[in-house]
C-alpha cells in the first residue's frame, strides 16, 4: 500500500471510531417513578450511587451487601407508593424508618 493510501485510510478509521457520549445526572431531580421505570438509569446503579453518597455523608466504609439489597427493595416499595417524589428523598425517608 502507498503511504499517502495508508494515511488515508488510517486518518478515516479513526474518524469513523463510534463517539462515547459521557451522560451526567443530577440524582436529586431523578423521581421514583422514572427510578423504577428505568427511564434514567438501570435502578440498581441509582441505588449503588444513593448508598455510597449516603455512607460517605456519614463516613461509613463498611459495605454491608445483605443490607444494599434489604435497602433496594425497600427503597422500590416507598417509590411505588411515591411516584412523584425524588428518589433522593425517598431514599433517605426509607433509611429515616430503617433507624
């Protein structure tokens, strides 16, 4: 292959490289019902997000993983109850109860 036809085909491969788009989220403003509907995220690394911010407000480094899917649920039951609401709030309502 000529270089000039190498080059090109080099320089076009990696304009044609697929772009990762990087998607940020504001948790606070997600509400339960597009928590549990999927609509933002998968659920499941909402609420991985929600107990580390969680643990880290009060300093917490154990992971207690009995206790991260006993709070999914529960947090899942509090949306379905509380559509409207942001997750965030739910979930520090469920965590006000499990006290």
């Amino acid at each position: 292959m000529q270089p000039n036809r190498f080059l090109s085909a080099l320089a076009l491969a990696v304009v044609l490289q697929p772009a990762h788009a990087q998607v940020t989220l504001d948790v606070a403003k997600i509400t339960c019902d597009q928590f549990l509907l999927y609509q933002v995220a998968d659920p499941r690394d909402i609420s991985l997000w929600l107990n580390g911010y969680h643990n880290g407000q009060i300093k917490n480094t154990v992971l207690d993983t009995q206790k991260l899917r006993d709070h999914f649920d529960k947090v899942k039951d509090y949306c379905r109850a509380n559509l409207k609401l942001p997750v965030l709030e739910a979930t520090q309502k469920v965590l006000e109860m499990s006290k």
